[in-house]
C-alpha cells in the first residue's frame, strides 16, 4: 500500500466527520473530503514534515469549507422547480413589467446623452459606478449624480410630469396658505 492510500485509510473517518459537522450533509461532506484528498494529491508532496499531514489535512477541509460557504453567498443555488413555479404565477405581472421595461427604453432613448450613457451603461450594461467613469472619463461622483438626475428625468417622463418643475412645486396647494394665515 502506498502512502497516499495509507494517508486516505488513516484520516478518512475523522475528515468525514469533521466535514459533516462543518456542512451538516453527508454528500457535501464527502465532497469536502475528496476535494480535500485531491488537494493532497496535488500538493502533498510540498509537505516537508510528514508528521504533520493530519493538520495540513483538517486545515485544508476547512479552508476548502469556508471557501464554499463564501461562493454560496455570492452565487446562491436557486430551487428550479421553486422558481419555475413562480414564473407561472407571475405571468401577468412579468408582461407588464416588460411593457414598463419597453416605454423605459424608448423614453431612455430621449435623455441627453449625459444622462443616457450612465444609466445605459449602469442598468443595461451592469457596470459598476467605477468601470463607467473610466469609460466616460469622468469622476466617479459625475457619475453617481448623472445616474440620479438621469432617473429623475426618466420617471417624469414615464409619470408624465412637467420637465424642470420640482415635484414639491405642483403638490403645492396654495389654499392651504390663505387657511392658516388668513
């Protein structure tokens, strides 16, 4: 028996059981395993001190475990069944929010261009505030506030407001003064 087999007959139990603490399921706690043991297979051989290969073992499962757990955060699994079930029921609601998405893009295609290249690039583009003002070769503070006045605009045209007038000023009810001042 080689020493990787020993190595593997060795640990094995205790790794798995140390996984499935870590995971709490039994397939991902084998998975962590076998990662684990691949790992060893590729980078063993760096090991200097032998003796020390049950800690470089344990420490390697939960570095591999924590960095899984970091990858499900950033890119939750989605249940296809649960969404598929969602996307049915949510069908009326999806074909309006595609012709809102529509009237956005048309009445986008109105803005000025300072105002219709950010939001381009940040809605329909996904880019980041900082990958925009290097594209447009403008601050990032530019940006931010192109996006903003560029959202403002583009809600009073899809409510149908007056352009330039601020939103307080046609709230205003000038009756309400004559009442409390007399």
């Amino acid at each position: 028996m080689g020493e990787f087999e020993t190595l593997v007959d060795s640990h094995y139990q205790a790794l798995f059981r140390f996984g499935l603490s870590l995971a709490k399921d039994p397939d991902r706690a084998a998975d962590l395993v076998q990662q684990t043991f691949c790992i060893w297979a590729e980078k063993g051989h760096q090991l200097e001190d032998r003796s020390k290969a049950k800690t470089w073992l344990f420490t390697t499962l939960y570095r591999e475990f924590l960095g899984q757990a970091r990858r499900a955060r950033r890119f939750p699994e989605e249940d296809i069944e649960a969404a598929k079930h969602a996307a049915l029921g949510a069908d009326a609601f999806d074909q309006e929010r595609h012709l809102d998405g529509q009237r956005a893009i048309e009445l986008l295609g109105g803005l000025d261009e300072g105002f219709r290249a950010p939001l381009t690039l940040f809605y329909l583009q996904q880019h980041s505030y900082k990958e925009i003002a290097v594209i447009l070769d403008v601050p990032i503070g530019t940006v931010m506030s192109r996006i903003s006045r560029g959202k403002e605009q583009l809600r009073r045209k899809m409510t149908g407001e007056a352009d330039g007038v601020p939103t307080k000023i046609l709230k205003f009810k000038p009756d309400i003064l004559r009442e409390s001042h007399g």
